[in-house]
C-alpha cells in the first residue's frame, strides 16, 4: 500500500524529517501557510518557496468531538469516526491551522512544545494510504 500526501506540495513527502512547505515574501518578508502566489499584506507577486519549522508551541486548541460536514471533509466518519484535537501551532513567523494528534484538552497545554508529524487520513479508492499532517506534543 502506497502512503500518499493528502495534497500535493503542502509538506515535503516523503521524507523522515518532513517540514510544512509555505512561502515568503521576498518583498516584506511576510511568511504564509499554505504557500500563496500573492502577498497578503504587501500584494506583492515575489512569493518564494519557504520551508516552515518543524517545533513550535500551541497557541489556541479545541477538539473536534463528530466529523465536520462532507464536503469539504473526506476523514473518516459514522462508526470509524475517533475525535481529535484542532489548533493553532505557532512555528515562528506564522500560525499554522493543524490536526493535533491528541483529542483530550486535559493533555494540552496552551504554550507547550508541539512537532509536526506525518499520520494516516484516510484510504482512497485506489487502496492507497493518505496521509497529513498533524501536531504532537514533545
Ligand atoms: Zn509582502
């Protein structure tokens, strides 16, 4: 079974140490995630590939106790739907909108050590694992 990206071009896949691939602006300097072809602040079109860090701390979570509406949600859902953590991981220059590999609010922490990792979605039509990525703590 092949271990497919949830999208292209979001992380470096496949890779052992994978990094959320965003963008920065050669203008500003502003960071974006995901990557954008235009500057948010400045409309610059001088976007360049910019490779996120891969530890950062939590900065606002919840947990996302039934599966959100279909579409745009394609994870698992009725009986193989399991809860799971959302927030924000702050890696330096941006925020980063995640999945959170732990769903109990009692394990987090606002401001602790998180570290992204690469973990199953879902299975596609083709038999193929995809995968995407998340936060845990460290
Ligand atoms: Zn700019």
């Amino acid at each position: 079974m092949a271990r497919v990206p949830v999208a292209e071009g979001i992380f470096t896949w496949p890779s052992d140490d994978p990094q959320l691939v965003g963008s920065r602006c050669t203008d500003c300097g502003i960071v974006t995630f995901p990557s954008q072809q235009s500057c948010p602040r400045c409309a610059s079109m001088s976007m360049a590939e910019h490779l996120l860090a891969r530890r950062g701390r939590l900065w606002a979570f919840t947990t996302q106790s039934f599966p959100p509406p279909s579409p745009p949600y394609s994870g698992p859902s009725g009986k193989e739907f399991v809860p799971f953590g959302v927030g924000y991981v702050e890696l330096g220059d941006v925020k980063v909108e995640t999945h959170l590999t732990v769903a109990d609010p009692d394990a987090l922490q606002h401001g602790m050590e998180m570290e992204l990792v690469v973990v199953p979605f879902r299975t596609d039509d083709d038999g193929n694992e995809v995968v995407t990525f998340a936060f845990r703590p460290c």
